[in-house]
C-alpha cells in the first residue's frame, strides 16, 4: 500500500477535498493517515485522483496570476483556458464580463509564459466570443497559445467603440505579441484594430528580439488559416520567424502592411489569402528565403500586391491572381527567386517589376531571378527592370499593354527566352545608360530597329544558333515578331 501512494507526495495535503456532499481534511501530520484517508475517499466516490477537483486548483487557479504592478496577468500553466482565467480572476478593473454573452473586456496585460499551453476558445468551457483589449495593452505569447473562433480588438470604453489609428501608428491600443513562441494554432478568428508603431506592438507580431527576463527569440511552428485581419497597423509581422503557415485567411484595409515577413524570416508558406484593400498586399523584406507565396487573390493594394525585397532568396510567387496596383509584383535588391503562373491585371505602372535603387539598402543585386509563364493583361507596362541584371524572362504572356511590353533603363540587362512574339515592343526608358537586351531560343525572330541614321530596318535572326543582343539608350526601341 505505501509503495502505491508514494506517487502521491506532491500533493499539499493541507486543502480540504471536496466531492458532492462530501468533504475530508487532511493533516499533514500523519502520512500514513493520509494514505488510509484518500484510499478510504476513492473507495466513496469511485474517481481517479486526476479527476479531483483541487488538481484543477492547482493547474486552474495557483499557476494563473495578476501582478498589479506590471497590470499583467501572468499564465504559468501547464495547460489553461481562459475559462481558467475567469475563474480565477474575480476583479472588474483587470478583467470585466460584459452584457453580451461570451464578451469580456480586458484592462490588463496577458502573459503566456515559456512552456506553457493556453487556449482562447469559443467552445462551451470558455464561451469567448469577443475580447476587447483596453489601453495599450496586449496578450504576450512565450509559450503556446491557441485561438479559435474569437474576434479580438481594442477598446476605448469612454466611446465604446475600437480605437482608431492615425496615418503615423502613434496612438497607443491592444496588440497581439509573440516572443520564442513555438507551436501555436489561429484558427477561424478574427482580429481588427490592433496595433501601433511600436517594436512588438506593432498588430499581430511575431518579435523575436530584444532581450528580457521573460526571454525573447524567433517563433516558430505556427499555424495561422480561416481567421480576418483589419484595420491593423500591421496585421502580421515578423522577425526570424520560421516554419510559419498562413493560409485561407483574409487581409483587408490594414494600414502599414498587410502580411509582412521580415528580418531573417524564413521557411514559410503563405497560400490562398484573399488580401485587398492595403498599402502593400504581401511583402518579405531583409534577409528572407524559402517563403512560398501562392494561390493568393491579392486586390485594390495600393502600392504593390506581392513583394520580395532587400536580399530576399530562394523564394517563389506562383499561381497568383493580382488585380489593380501600382507594381503587380516586385523583385527589389534580390536573387535566385521564381516568379511564375501569376496573372497580373490593371497594374498602373508595370505588372512585374525588376529593381535596383540608386543607392543599395542591406540587400543585393536583383539578379538571376526567374520569371516565367506569367500572364500580364491591362496594364501600364509588361516587365520594367531598373538597374537589374541577368534575369531570365521566359513564356511570359501581355495582353492589351498600353505603352511597352518590355522595359529597360539605368543599365539593366535582360535574358528572354523561348516565347513567341507579336509586336512585341521592347524600350528603354529614356537615360543615357546602356541597356542589354538579349533573346535565345525562340526561334528565328524579326526584329524592327532603326539605325543610326533614322532609317527603319528589318532583320532576321535565328535565336537557336545564336542569341540576339541589342544594346538600347536615349529611348530606344525595337519591334518584335516570331
């Protein structure tokens, strides 16, 4: 018998023990009283320690805090919901339950800390349908969080409504923050007016850096799918973060950046997001790779819809649907990248963007991408390269282009392969810089120039023997069919 409550010992013996009607206190006096009084109170009830209400206590109640001095309270749970924080928390002015059934107002921080699962869930334990964060306050993810079927935004309760954000991000609100987070799952939720311009605070933010005596490093392993993100500052960001899924969500009217992997991100998908109506639709930036974008409609984005930028690699953008913005698609200061199977329309300035500026960021040249198989329809120009080298242009398809199909300034170069051509116009952009265009494996080709003396000429040229190169400044052109 000793041998058989010796797995026991953890327990405080000092709570009394309740069950129906039935209650045994338990001193810590005599241990052998101890075990003859919980096999005498099994023997009652028929249960299982693991089903004794005060190990909910324990893991419910003593592991969940409220610190006032941070106005934080603190998750330190093996496992807990935040049923359990409304269980424990019985103070109005750090958690308030409102009149709507399964609203609570939050006027604290909320810290999960390192290790640690906790779930926010619209099931019939928790019964959340709708968190509001007052202040510039937020929830703080160390551990594992899980969200599933909950709206969260911020809350002025003098005008009982969201905060609203300025142009500049510098009003203070509620914020989603993950910090050496690992494992947690956003599902079928929705998140609105959060944010701000602050490290971390930034909307739905994924750190990763600074230092803390609550430890700050990358994310990693998080799933995000069939959730909404508005009128956020930035409605995801993150910093090294890796092995991320964003999928099947919707991205609309967030103000800085819709989906913003950054700073060393790397290994993540992001597929079949409907994102509309933002600054820029999905950007990676700073140090990125193995980013797969795909599948996305991506529409009415002001500045560009899909965005690889300052030494982005060894990343791809297919099966993409843009619609209506400035650059459909962006390669800037970066290499070895594949573009393909998107269809770019009512772009207002060019579909597929090849760029360099005049002075480099962090990141490097944009070279040897690969773009290919893209379909460009209604819009200002096909490909633009500025200051780009070497990218190889393949397949590419333009429909009803209102000035050129292909165009060249600031020294760029361009490879374009195998492709039929129907009066394919070919410019450079007006400068004083030399400019390389070359044409391989596409069959022989007729090629409209004029020479030197303003003369117009027509030639022929068998791209498989040897490829065409035309050097074109000061506005040239050339005309080509297959």
């Amino acid at each position: 018998m000793l041998k058989r409550i010796e797995s026991f010992k953890f327990i405080n013996l000092i709570y009394p023990v309740k069950r129906s009607n039935v209650m045994i206190i338990i001193p810590k006096s005599s241990f052998a009283t101890a075990a003859v009084a919980f096999l005498f109170f099994f023997s009652m009830t028929s249960i299982s320690y693991q089903q004794l209400p005060f190990f909910d206590f324990e893991e419910g109640v003593e592991c969940i805090d409220y610190d006032a001095a941070e106005n934080t309270i603190a998750i330190d749970c093996d496992h807990a919901s935040f049923g359990d924080v409304i269980r424990t928390i019985n103070d109005q002015s750090v958690l308030e339950k409102l009149e709507q059934d399964g609203e609570y107002l939050l006027k604290a921080n909320l810290r999960v800390a390192d290790g640690m699962t906790f779930e926010m869930t619209s099931n019939e334990d928790d019964n959340l349908q709708y968190l509001k964060i007052a202040g510039a306050n937020g929830i703080i993810v160390h551990g594992r969080i899980l969200i599933d079927g909950v709206k969260i935004t911020s809350w002025d309760a003098s005008s009982n409504d969201v905060v609203q954000q300025d142009r500049d991000g510098s009003v203070g609100r509620g914020y989603i923050q993950f910090d050496a987070s690992e494992g947690s799952e956003i599902i079928n939720s929705e998140f609105a007016y959060l944010g701000y311009n602050e490290l971390g605070r930034r909307g739905f933010d994924l750190h990763g850096e600074g230092d803390s005596r609550f430890g700050y490093g990358p994310s990693s392993d998080m799933v995000i799918r069939d959730s909404k993100f508005h009128h956020m500052w930035r409605a995801f960001y993150s910093t090294g973060a890796y092995n991320i899924t964003i999928d099947g969500n919707e991205y609309h009217h967030n103000l800085n950046y819709a989906v913003d992997p950054h700073s060393g991100t790397h290994d993540m998908n992001i597929t079949n997001n409907w994102v509309h109506h933002n600054s820029i639709g999905i950007i990676c930036s700073l140090n990125c790779s193995n980013i797969l974008v795909e599948g996305n409609k991506v529409e009415d984005n002001i500045r560009a819809g899909i965005f690889f930028s300052r030494n982005m690699t060894d990343s791809i953008a297919r099966n993409n649907q843009i619609y209506n913005a400035t650059s459909g698609i962006i390669v800037s200061e970066s290499r070895d990248n594949q573009v393909y199977d998107n269809t770019i329309e009512a772009a207002t300035s060019e579909g597929i963007l090849l760029f360099n500026p005049s002075e480099l960021d962090d990141g490097g040249f944009t070279e040897d991408n690969s773009v290919y198989n893209n379909t460009i329809l209604s819009s200002a120009t096909g490909i633009n390269a500025i200051r780009s080298y070497n990218n190889i242009l393949e397949k590419n398809t333009f429909s009803n282009i209102a000035s050129s199909e292909y165009l060249l300034s600031r020294n760029s170069s361009i490879i374009i392969v195998d492709r039929d051509f129907d009066n394919v116009l070919i410019t450079e952009g007006g400068s004083a810089t030399d400019n390389l265009v070359e044409i391989a494996y596409s069959g022989t080709i007729e090629v409209t120039e004029r020479n030197d003396q303003g003369i117009t000429e027509r030639d022929f040229y068998n791209t498989d023997n040897e490829p065409y190169r035309k050097r074109l400044s000061n506005g040239d052109n050339i005309i080509v069919n297959s």
